[in-house]
C-alpha cells in the first residue's frame, strides 16, 4: 500500500457536484492498493498514520498525533500512486490492484484507521470521479509506502 499523508486545515471530496465529505483540521490521505498488498499491510499502516506525530504541539514542534489533536481524517483510494512511468510518456497502473482486490482493502484500512482514531473517517468514493479539494497545512506531506518500510 502507498499512502500520501497531508496535514490539511481542511479537506473535501466531491462528486457530481455533491460533497461527500469535508473535515476541518486533520489528515488527507491518498490511498493506493497494489496486487501484492494485503491484510498485514493495511495492519501496520493505519496505526503508522494515526500514531504519526505531524502536528505541532504549544511550542510549535511536530510532537502531536492527530488523535492528540482531535482532528479528523479522509481517506481517497487512489490507484494512481501505483503508476510506473519508467518507458514513455503514459503512465502504466499495471501494478494497482484490480478493483476486486483493492476495494476491500481500502475499506478494510477506513475500518482499521476508524479504530485506531476512535471515531469515523470520511471517506471518497471507490472507482468515482473525485474532486478533491484541500489546504495543505505547512506544508506537510509524507508518502509512505509498505513495500519501504521505512
């Protein structure tokens, strides 16, 4: 799994015009599903990203989690982070996981990230058109990925 983590004042999702979720601030995370992912992987991601100290405490150090912060999260599945752009000029997704594959696994990491905040994250919709709309806070933006388990 590949995820990109930004620290956000606020975030949305849009679809057709309706928006299906927006937070204040908290975490964005763009969500990628590879064909070689699985159960173990979304286990040690979404403790990583709940437990990951990116906000600034009162002296304005990034010491705070974003459960210490109260904050809140979306997560967008995005097979666009598997892309290779190793030949060419058009990108292969050949490595992100077929739908039936990747979709439960998104769902799985909503379910496991919601247990380790204690409390629902907005989500986008699988396989639609999103308009994602957010103010990077910091910036702050960190790619994790659990094939580079850094």
């Amino acid at each position: 799994m590949r995820a990109v983590v930004q620290r956000v004042s606020s975030a949305s999702v849009a679809i057709a015009g309706e928006t299906v979720a927006s937070i204040g601030p908290g975490l964005l995370i763009l969500l990628g599903v590879e064909d070689s992912d699985g159960p173990d992987d979304l286990a040690w991601l979404a403790p990583k990203i709940a437990r990951m100290r990116i906000f600034p405490d009162e002296a304005g150090l990034m010491n705070l989690a974003l459960p210490d912060t109260g904050g809140d999260a979306i997560v967008v599945s995005q097979f666009t982070l598997h892309a290779s752009t190793k030949k060419g000029n058009r990108p292969s997704f050949l490595r992100a996981a077929r739908p039936e594959t990747s979709e439960p696994l998104y769902q799985a990491f909503c379910h496991a990230l919601e247990q380790e905040l204690a409390k629902p994250v907005g989500r986008g919709r699988f396989g639609a058109n999103m308009q994602v709309a957010l103010v990077n806070d910091g910036p702050v933006t960190i790619v994790i990925d659990t094939k580079n388990r850094e």
